[in-house]
C-alpha cells in the first residue's frame, strides 16, 4: 500500500483552512493536490460528523426513556416528589447535549452558516429540539414557582 502523503492532521488543517474561507484552488495549488481529493476528504469527513452525531443521537434514545422511566418508577414507589428529583439530571443531561451536538456539528458547518443549519434541514434531529423543549419548560415552570411564592 502507498504510503499518504498528508497526514490526518495535515488534511484536518486543509480542511479547517476551507471551511474558514481560504478559496479552494489556492489551497490545492499552494499544498499540491487537486479539487477532486479535497472534495473527496470534505466527504470523508462530513461522513465521520454523521455517524458521530448519530452515534450520539443512539444514546440519546437509551437515555431519555430511562430518565422517563426511573422518574416513574420513583414516583409511583415512593411519591411524585421523589419522581421529581430526576429533573435535574435530566436537565443537565440536555444542556450536555446540546452542547455535543452543537460542537460535532460545528466541526462540518462553515461560520458563517451555524444559524442557518441548525435552523434548517440538518437541526431536524429529535432530541436536540426535545432538550429545548425541556429546558425552556424547566425555565417557566421555575419562574412560574417563584411568582407564586412571591
């Protein structure tokens, strides 16, 4: 087998110049190698950002349900306040997502594109805008605790 003659790391900073805004034929030309292997790695990598985000979303759906379901069990074997303190967890396990999901999917959006991508067709995934949900109802639900204390 031939050996490459780029490193990973190497095509990761040809990449990171790309989606940074460096023209395309000024990298192929100043590091030799042509339009078709830097399409070709763009490829590759969006491949890997896929299945890590996938990956991420498979544990998602393990974890979700299980939050749903210990949250249950608690409150049906001791009381709903029991069932309750599972709440923060799982807030804090959305907050962990989001985070992941925006760091993995930064790593293939170009800057100037993060609004619009996690707002169209790529920010389609479930649980990403199901952390949302949850976080914004903890938020109210929070706020609608201490007008009413007050």
């Amino acid at each position: 087998m031939a050996k490459a003659r780029f490193t990973e790391e190497q095509i990761a900073d040809f990449l990171q110049q790309s989606k940074s805004g460096v023209p395309d034929k000024v990298l192929c030309e100043t590091y030799g190698f042509s339009i078709s292997t830097l399409r070709r790695w763009r490829e590759l990598h969006a491949a890997r950002v896929r299945s890590e985000l996938k990956k991420l979303e498979s544990t998602a759906a393990i974890v979700y349900p299980g939050f749903l379901i210990v949250a249950v069990l608690l409150s049906v074997a001791f009381s709903k306040m029991a069932g309750a303190l599972i709440l923060p967890l799982l807030l804090l396990y959305c907050i962990y997502y989001i985070r992941r999901f925006r760091d993995i999917s930064a790593r293939h959006i170009n800057e100037e594109n993060t609004v619009i991508a996690r707002m169209g067709r790529g920010a389609n995934n479930a649980f990403y805008l199901f952390c949302w949900v949850v976080i914004i109802l903890v938020i109210f639900t929070v706020g609608y605790g201490i007008v009413r204390l007050g």
